[in-house]
C-alpha cells in the first residue's frame, strides 16, 4: 500500500496522526534568527522561504501553515502514491529527491516510463488536493532516503475553517501553480505539433 493510501483510511477513519510538524513559536523564531546556527540541515523557516508557492506568506502565517503539514521519512523506493489511486494531498521535499513514473503497464508493480526526478524545495500532487475525484496520472517513489512535507485535503479544510484568510491565501497560490503548469503543458503541446507538421513537410 503507498503512502498515500494509508494516510486517506486514516484520516477518513478520524484516527488521530502523530506525525505534524507544528512548530511551537519560540522555536520558530530562532530558526528565523540570524543567531541560530543550524549546522545539521536547513532550518524549517529558511527553507519555506526559498519555496516560491509560500514566498508572500509572512513569517508568522508560515508558522501557522506548518500546524496542517504531516512529516514523514521515506526510503530509498518506497512508494508515495501509485497512478490511478485517489489524489488526495500535495507534498513539499524537504530533503532527499523523488521519481516520477508515467504509463504503468498494470501488471504487477512496474512503474512506468520515468518523466522527471524532483529535488529538494520542489513541490508535487498538487492537483490531488484541489480537484474533488482527482486520480493520480503518475506514480512518486523516493529515489533515494527523503523527507517530505505534506498537507492533506482535510488538513486544507481544517485550515480554512481556523485561519479562512491563510486558507485562502494558499489556495490561491496553489491555484496559479496548476495554471503555470496548464500553460507549460499547452506551449510544449503547441511546439510538438509545430516539429511534427514541419517533419511532415519535410517527408
């Protein structure tokens, strides 16, 4: 079973996760400060600053994010979710890289044509937490020992009840990276379709 999957019985069975990051005040603000010295890995402030979907956000509305994000250690090809489950959360890497895997043939657990390794502060899934029956189109497996961030639907939910001007805030922002990517997508199409009738007139 992914990671994914688990996490979606969970929650739906209402069974209490321990796994929150939820960073208290006190410790957020020496992270955010210069005089901390953070030598083993980067701190969780610095490096939801660097992450361009949360870079509007102040600090204190970073803070209160990290209250609805799980974390969670994955190894070396564990599975995060497979294509064709139910989307249902977007996650941040924090360390390590995950592979992206396309075309599953079905049989077994053959992942697919791998499309693209995601690195650290790049973010995926995002179309699980906001389309209501979203079926993953790729399977994400850690490439290697990785750490990742995630957020849930319901945790989304939760977060607009509490905090509506976040929830709103993040909703909007996860909203033009689904329309960045849609514009991607359609200016690759656009450029494939011109290299095709250009090798057709060549033929």
């Amino acid at each position: 079973m992914s990671y994914e999957k688990e996490m979606i019985e969970k929650l739906e069975r209402g069974e209490s996760v321990n796994d929150r990051l939820d960073i208290p005040l006190l410790r957020y603000l020496w992270d955010a400060s210069p005089l901390s010295f953070i030598t083993t890995r980067e701190s969780y402030h610095d490096f939801f600053k660097k992450i361009t979907v949360l870079s509007s956000f102040s600090d204190n509305e970073v803070r209160l994010f990290t209250k609805f994000l799980h974390l969670r250690e994955f190894q070396m090809n564990e599975v995060i979710f497979k294509q064709g489950d139910s989307g249902y959360g977007f996650y941040f890497i924090f360390s390590g890289a995950v592979n992206v895997y396309a075309n599953q043939t079905g049989v077994g657990f053959e992942p697919g044509e791998f499309v693209i390794k995601l690195e650290k502060r790049q973010y995926f899934g995002e179309m699980g937490l906001l389309e209501e029956f979203n079926r993953r189109s790729a399977t994400s497996i850690a490439a290697e020992n990785t750490i990742l961030l995630g957020i849930f639907k319901p945790d989304l939910e939760r977060m607009l009840e509490q905090y509506p001007v976040l929830g709103a805030k993040f909703l909007r922002e996860t909203a033009l990276i689904m329309a960045n990517r849609m514009g991607q997508l359609t200016r690759e199409i656009v450029t494939l379709k011109k290299r095709v009738h250009e090798m057709d007139q060549k033929a």
